[in-house]
C-alpha cells in the first residue's frame, strides 16, 4: 500500500464518528429530491461529496492531527494527495449510492433514467465535484477547517451553484461536451493538488 492510500485508510478511520452525520445528510437529499431523481446524482455530488471530503480537516482541527502527520514517516506531499485521494474516494462512494435510489426513483416516477442520460449525470458530477474540490481542498489545507470553514466549504458550493445557474446547463447540452467535462475536471484536481502540494501551500 502507497503512502498515499495510508492516508487515505487514515482519513476513514479518523472519520467514522461522521458517518451518520453523512448518512443522515444522504437521507435528507434523497427525500428531498424524491420527485425529481434526474438531479440526485449531481446534487449530492455538489453538496455531499465536499462535506465528506472535508471531515478529516474537521478531526485534525479538534485533535490536532496535524502533529500526528508530523511524526509519522509521511511527506507533506503524501499527506496533501492523501486528501486529494479521500475526496476521490468520497466522489465514488456517494455518487454509486445515490445512483441506485436515483435509479429506483425514476422508474417509480416513470423518468427515462439509463444509458446516455445516466453516464451524463454522471459526467455532469464530475464536473461539480472537480471545481468544488479544486477550491475546496487548496484552502482547507492551507488554513484548515476552523479558518477556512466558510471560504473552504460554502464558497466553493456558492461559485459552482452560481455557474451552474448562468449557465443553466439540461441533460441534452452538457451531452455534447461529456468528453470534455471529464478531461476538463481532472485537469482542474490536478492542477489544485500539484498547486496544494507546494511547501509554502501547507500550514506550519
């Protein structure tokens, strides 16, 4: 196992206290998106997704993990992707466990929902999940989850609703760039990690 995957192991073991705080969460975008499964998917990638992603910032504020990482043989490098990793990890969990409901959702309602119009859902979460992360994460660990808690969780969601308001994006326009939005999205994670893993990027 990679370094890199030992932090990400970390950050689920030093998370469980948060899971039915995440479970009840589910639950609640799941009842409140009950008649209109289409946009589950991408909601909880939205709202969800960075919440999870940003409970190892929350543990390591209230128990002071950051000394932790300083004496276990980790590099500042290993520790930063190992975040990057985690919200990967939070991305696919969330968004295979809102699918099923999504899924199960649409055919009660009688809503198309498979092949194309699902793998667009999906690349349109993506999409969300990238340029929230790619804010998100930058900040959090440059200042931490106590003071950065606002800028790091709720400014990334305001700047990707605003867009996603403008531009007012529906299943048959963002088809046409489902390559692209995927490409597009890592190269944002990327660019965010490379950046985030500068020295002068992570606390003292």
């Amino acid at each position: 196992m990679t370094t890199v995957a030992r932090v990400a192991v970390l950050h689920l073991r030093t998370v469980a206290p948060y899971r039915n705080q995440g479970l009840l969460m589910f639950a609640l975008l799941v009842g409140v998106l009950a008649r209109n499964p289409v946009g589950l998917v991408p909601v909880l990638a939205l709202m969800l997704t960075p919440l999870i992603a940003a409970y190892p910032f929350v543990v390591a504020d209230k128990a002071g993990l950051e000394t932790l990482y300083a004496v276990l043989p980790l590099s500042r490098r290993a520790v930063v992707l190992g975040h990057y990793a985690w919200a990967l990890v939070s991305f696919l969990a969330t968004v295979t466990a809102g699918a099923v409901p999504a899924l199960l959702l649409a055919g009660a309602e009688g809503t198309p929902l498979g092949g194309r119009t699902l793998m667009t859902l999906l690349t349109l979460s993506w999409a969300l999940f990238c340029l929230n992360i790619a804010i998100q994460l930058p900040l959090l660990i440059r200042f931490g989850y106590a003071r950065s808690s606002v800028l790091g969780t709720n400014t990334p969601v305001a700047l990707v609703m605003l867009l996603f308001y403008r531009l007012h994006p529906t299943v048959a326009s963002v088809q046409v760039w489902l390559p692209l939005l995927w490409v597009a999205g890592a190269a944002a994670v990327l660019v965010s990690a490379a950046l985030a893993s500068r020295p002068r990027a992570l606390r003292s």
